[in-house]
C-alpha cells in the first residue's frame, strides 16, 4: 500500500470535483488502479464523513 498521505490526498482530489459523473468514472478508476487500497480508502472516507456529522451537528 502506498503512503497514507498520498491516498488521502488523490481521495481529496476526487471528492473535490463539481461534476458527478466525472467523480464516479474517476472513483471507478481510482478503485481499479489500487484495489488494495480500497478498504482503507473507505475506511478514511467514513471517518471524514463521521467528522462532517459531528461538526454539523454541533452548530
């Protein structure tokens, strides 16, 4: 597996995208390119998501 930070960051990237479609073909891609690292890649996207709820719902 690649650098964590290196994994974080194309994620990022990719979550960053205004165009749907574009963001799932990339996904897609990104899933095919490093199959290895997709439980990882989920595991950090919960947590961004956990932290997302948590800061909403604090407001």
């Amino acid at each position: 597996m690649r650098d964590a930070e290196i994994i974080e960051s194309e994620l990022m990237e990719i979550s960053g995208m205004a165009d749907e479609g574009v963001k799932l073909e990339r996904i897609i891609a990104w899933c095919a390119s490093h199959p290895d690292e997709v439980p990882f890649a989920l595991h950090q996207m919960m947590g961004w998501r956990a932290k997302h709820v948590a800061q909403s719902g604090h407001s």
